[in-house]
C-alpha cells in the first residue's frame, strides 16, 4: 500500500513529510495537484511511526497537562475525547511535534497557547463550546490541513481566520453552527483547497468586512464550498463583496457554492449575477445541484440554471411598491435595463401624477379612458410609453418637450382633432400616431414636411395623417400646397417689411437704452426723489473717496475741503486718516460706507488707474450702497476736468453734469458742495421742512441760473451754516 503512494510538496508551503496516491499523478497537471490536496496522507500515518500522547487532569475545573516524552523526535498525537477538559493543556507547546490533536466532545471554550505547534496537521474540536475563532488564532499554523469545529455553537468567524494567506487548510468542518454570516475571505481562500463545509448554520448572508479584493494575477482553485442547511433567501451578490468586475470571476475562481437547499428569491437582485455568469455557470453552480427558485410563487422549483441556460433572465424582477400608482404593477427589469409601470386596463381618467423614480422607464397606459394627454416630469425618463386604446382627444403644449424625440411612443386609437406642432420632433415610424383625420388648411403643412422628412411613407401602418377636404379624404403626403394654401404674397410682404423695421427699430433703442442705461437711471432717481429728512441716523455725514496718494489733493482735502466741511457741521469720514490701525481693510470700508449718509468722489485723473485697486473698490461699495438706498447721495467733484471717465456709473454723472466743477469760476465751489450734500444730520433737526435737493450742472454757468437760484442759495447756505452749533453739541 506504502508504494502505491509518491512524495508530494504543496505549492503553499514547503512540506516533504506528505504522500499523493499514485492515481492522482495521471490526471491533468491542473487536478493532479488538487487531487493531491484532497487525498494526500502524512508520510508517518502510513508508516506508523509515531507516538501517543495522553493527558492527565491536575484539578477539577477541566485543566490538565500532556503526559508523555517531550524530547522524542517522532510526530506525536494527542487524542483525548469525551473529557470534560475546559482548556487547552498548559504545556501543550512543549511537545512541538505534535502532529495531530483529536479533542472531541469536551468542554473547552477558549483556544489558546497553540500557535507554537507550527508543525500541527490536524485539528479536531468538534462539540466543544468554542463560540468565535479571531483571524490570530490559526495564523502560525501553516502545516495545519484539517480543522474540524463542528457542533460547537460557534457564533463568528472573524475575516480571514480559517483561509488566510499563510495558511493551507484543505479540509474545513464548521457545520451545525451558529453562524449567522459568514465573511467571503472564509469561502475564497489563497491557496488550493478541498471541501469547507458551512452546513447547517443559520446563515443568511455573505459579508465582506475584512475588505477582500480578487488579485487579478492569481487563479484560485479549489473544490466546493458547502452552504446547504442554512437561510439563505438573496443569491450572492458578489459586486458588494467587493468583486466589482464579475466577466472576470469565473476565469480566476475553479470551484463552485452548494446552495441546493436555499431557498432563493429570483428577483433583481440575482440577474446582474446570472447574466455576466452564463459562460461560467456549470464552473461556478454546478448545475447538477439543482439550485431553484422558492420564491415568487409562480417561479417555485424552477432550476436557476435552466432559466439561464434558456435565456429567460427577464423573468428576475423586483416589485416597487414606492410611487406605485394605485391599481398599477411597478417593477424593475434589470435584464432589460428598465423599471416597468403597468396601468393596463385599470379605467384610468387621467395620467398618474407619480410614478417610481427610474431612469428607464416603461409606461403602460393601454386602453384606459384617459382623455386629455398630460404633462408629467416622468415623462423625461421614460424610453417606451403606450397610451394607445384610450381615445383622447387633447394634448397639452409642452408634453412633446417633456418627452425624448428617440422613444416607442404609442398612441392609436385616439380622438384627435389636429396634430399638436410639438410632435415635429419625433419619428413617425416610432411616435406611432395611427390614422388621424383632420381637417387640414394652410397651417397643416407643416405636417406634410415632417412626414415626408422622416421619411413615413415606409410606415403609413403606423402613422398615416388624413385630410378631410371637400374632394374627400385624401392623405396628406399626397396633396398639393395650392390645394391647401391661398395666400396674398403683397399683404406677406408688406407684414415682413412691417416687422424687419419694427424689430430694427426695437434693436437701436434697446442699444441706446443700455448705453445710457446708468444716466436713465440718475434721472429717473432724481425724479422720484422727494424727500430731503434722513430717514435712518448714521454715523456719518459724508464719506471721502479720492486718490491719496497725490499729495497736492491729499493737502488740499485735510486743509480745506474736510475744515469747510466740518465748520458746517458735516460729519466725516477720510479712510487714509480715520481707519483704525490693524483693522482690516475692506470690512471696515464697507461697515463705514454702510454707516455714510452721503459719498464725496473726488475725481483725479489716477482715481480710476489700475494701480488704484482700493479707490476702485471703494467706488463698486459707493454706487452699490447708493443704488440701494434711495436716501444716499453722491457728489463727485471733477478735480483734473476729466470728460471721460472709464467708469460708465461715473461717465454718466459728467455727461448729466451732475458733478462739481473744482475750476468754478464764481468761487463758490464750497456752497455746490453743501448744497448737493443736503443739510447735515444736525441741522435736519433745525430743518425740519422737508426740503428737496436739486441735481445742478457744472456744466452751465451759474449766471444763467437766474435770481431765483441765488436766493434759495442764500437760503439754504444760511441754514447749513447754522448747523456748526449743532455740531459743537453732538462732539
């Protein structure tokens, strides 16, 4: 018998103590090596050179100690059943030729302090009570071949502790378990194996926690992996395992799943699956498992396989529930890459205003009584809706916008006075109109050129338009425009030219309209402006914007303007002399604009330079407060005389003449000022008439004003004047 037996080494590790059967070696290189792997036996179990071990108990909470010769180099085994030893024997590592360990039917809960038998070949603790096994607990034990843990109540098998990397367990055993899960690096391990069995647990899931990944440079080979016995109602779903690309597994994976017993729910779920596994399907399943279907009902006892092999995978679906109009039977088809909406025959009166959330719907709404055509948001998803049987004879605006131009739309049998224009953008030989008769005029040919560019002649069974005309009925590919059209080529022409001057017209003023668009609006605010009270308090009276990095403006704005303007009573605010230190710059720019009544722009011929980018942006904050606020004012005083401004908002005050001419040649620079400023917050409260403030033009000479402005002036620079008391009180 010793002869009929060759030495044999496993490609995972590097044995010389394992015997193949000789038969094994006239296989194909490919099953030689697993044949080995099933059947091979240990060099000392055919020679029976080996020692036994036995075990003595040193107190009655189960623990005990290995009796025999530590020091003997022949494998030993240690077998000691129905015990009632609780743990392993304490120094069990002592013996470190232990070969095998038989401890079935004892008590022990924990495995521990065994990794140091690096040379074990088999392990039994079947009935015991060892309740989970961590990814450590056999990961020395690379010698280790056969582990039987059955009948234990075993609850968890952590990820990668029973088919690790290092190890080359050929024979597993965990059946009548516990087990609720169980992780795919359990079922799928490194190296070759033989059987691993996961029988009769209560599994209903195969899980991937550990994070397993297919290596796409490996063939993992091995036999099968018993499930039967458990709970099974989903088929794996190998994409959620972490196995994104299935076209490759059958080519990496050489063993199969038994799930003959479960009892599977042949839905949507499993098609993906079973339709990249049709080239595979008798590698992966096994066919002759017979694995079937329980549920649905009507699919019960058919082999899942078979439906494969026929090519019925549409059969797999998945009621929705969700959105599902009443009466009607929603479902996704997954081998059709569709969700299916069913209102067939249900008496609908009008379209369903939801339906379930898909990207490629298919609406069935066949003979029901709706009569007026819709629109519905759904439409945008659907790929073949059939509203054929129903006779409606409306059809609003924007359905033909809502729905796409390349799907079967079905729609015979309907009531339809005249073709809505929008139908334009569909095919006739796929939007399926059926026979329409209506009465056609002028207007209707439009119907003639879309059937004849789409070419429906070659599909008149599908749709075919008919005029009802005086002669009869004629179909409207055949008739002629003169017999449909009288038209007056003078009163189209006349209508043309009407039109081409009106829209001509309509451009240039639109132009001219945008490009004095901000002057328009300077006008229009200084009509409406009716009031000069201040309506809200602020801080300040009137905020500086200018160029200060020209000295000469700098010193003339500290040492005159700002002094007139305080003497009278004028709050201010100069940002290169009054921002706090440290603070930053544009929050503070725009909290104290926010807080100005009024905004003095000082125009210098750098203001608006590149390099200016603070002034730039303290005039975007100036206009936007002041568009914004019908209380605010700006006066801009053109220092250097500049016609054009870059700014168009600051072009339009000069243009309008709104600014204030810094060459003023009657010296009264100071009074414009303060005049265009209105009255500041304290003299408002002497004031109290509500006085309206008057844009006035720099540009004409104040001569021309007449004697009526130089008494208001008067006036009203008296009152201003008078606000420097107010000024002392406030400070």
């Amino acid at each position: 018998m010793y002869s009929s037996y060759k030495v044999w080494s496993p490609n995972s590790v590097n044995r010389t103590d394992l015997r193949c059967p000789s038969d094994c070696y006239k296989k194909r290189p490919d099953d030689f090596h697993h044949c080995c792997v099933c059947r091979a036996i240990p060099e000392w179990h055919l020679s029976s050179t080996y020692t036994l071990l036995s075990l003595e108990y040193t107190k009655r909470d189960g623990s005990a100690l290995v009796i025999g010769d530590k020091h003997n180099s022949l494998p030993a085994i240690l077998n000691h059943r129905d015990g009632y030893l609780q743990r392993l024997p304490t120094n069990l590592c002592d013996f470190i030729n232990i070969r095998e360990i038989d401890l079935k039917r004892n008590k022990i809960s924990t495995i521990s302090d065994i990794s140091c038998l690096s040379n074990l070949d088999k392990l039994d603790l079947s009935y015991n009570k060892i309740y989970q096994i961590y990814n450590d607990t056999f990961s020395a034990l690379t010698h280790l071949r056969i582990l039987i843990l059955t009948h234990n109540g075993l609850t968890k098998l952590d990820p990668f502790s029973v088919a690790g990397t290092s190890l080359s367990i050929g024979h597993l055993d965990c059946s009548w378990n516990n087990l609720t899960d169980i992780d795919i690096s359990n079922i799928i391990p490194e190296n070759d194996f033989c059987e691993y069995k996961f029988n009769s647990n209560k599994i209903t899931q195969i899980v991937n926690n550990g994070g397993f990944t297919l290596n796409l440079d490996k063939i993992y080979k091995g036999g099968l992996v018993e499930l039967t016995g458990n709970l099974f109602t989903k088929f794996i779903d190998f994409e959620e395992l972490g196995i994104k690309d299935l076209k490759v597994l059958g080519t990496l994976m050489s063993f199969g799943f038994v799930l003959s017993d479960a009892k599977f729910e042949c839905d949507c779920y499993m098609e993906p699956y079973l339709k990249l596994t049709e080239p595979i399907i008798k590698k992966i399943w096994r066919d002759y498992f017979n694995m079937s279907c329980w549920n649905p009902p009507e699919y019960r006892g058919l082999s899942i396989p078979n439906l494969v092999l026929e090519k019925k995978l549409d059969l797999f679906i998945c009621n929705i529930t969700e959105k599902c109009p009443r009466y009607c039977r929603c479902y996704h088809q997954p081998h059709k890459r569709t969700t299916i909406v069913n209102c067939t025959d249900i008496n609908l009166e009008f379209l369903p205003d939801y339906v379930p959330e898909a990207s490629n719907l298919t609406l069935l709404f066949k003979n029901n009584k709706i009569k007026n055509m819709e629109a519905r948001d759904y439409f945008a998803n659907a790929t073949f809706i059939d509203i054929s049987g129903n006779g409606f004879s409306e059809v609003e605006n924007n359905v033909s916008i809502q729905i796409r131009n390349d799907i079967n739309f079905l729609m015979q049998e309907h009531n339809l006075q005249d073709i809505p224009r929008g139908f334009q953008i569909f095919n006739p030989c796929l939007a399926q109109i059926g026979r329409a008769e209506i009465k056609c005029d002028c207007k209707h040919m439009w119907i003639k050129d879309w059937l004849h560019n789409k070419n429906a002649a070659q599909c008149e069974n599908k749709t075919l338009v008919i005029c009802v005309t005086d002669s009869g009925q004629i179909p409207i590919l055949s008739i002629n425009r003169d017999d449909l059209c009288v038209t007056s080529i003078i009163a189209y022409q006349t209508l043309s030219i009407i039109l081409c001057v009106l829209s001509i017209l309509l451009f240039v003023v639109s132009v001219i309209l945008y490009y004095y668009r901000y002057e328009i609006y300077l006008l229009f605010r200084h009509i409406k402006s009716k009031s000069n009270k201040i309506s809200v308090i602020n801080k300040y009276d009137v905020y500086f914007s200018f160029d200060d990095d020209n000295p000469f403006l700098r010193y003339w704005v500290f040492n005159y303007l700002d002094l007139k303007l305080k003497q009278a009573g004028y709050r201010n605010f100069i940002p290169c002399r009054d921002t706090l230190p440290g603070a930053v710059q544009e929050e503070n720019m725009i909290n104290t604009i926010t807080n100005s009544r009024n905004f003095l722009v000082i125009l210098s011929k750098t203001y608006e330079d590149d390099d200016n980018i603070w002034t730039k942006l303290e005039w975007k904050y100036i206009w936007h407060h002041f568009y914004n606020n019908r209380d605010r004012r700006i006066v801009i005083i053109n220092y250097d005389f500049i016609d054009r401004p870059v700014d168009l908002k600051l072009k339009a005050f000069i243009r309008l003449g709104l600014d204030v001419d810094f060459a003023n040649r009657r010296h009264i620079l100071m009074d414009e000022v303060k005049l265009k400023l209105g009255l500041p917050y304290c003299a408002q409260q002497i004031y109290i008439k509500n006085a309206k403030p008057k844009f006035l033009s720099s540009k004409l000479s104040v001569f021309r004003q007449g004697t009526k402005y130089e008494e208001n002036h008067k006036s009203k620079l008296a009152i201003v004047s008078s606000s420097s008391v107010c000024l002392e009180e406030v400070i």
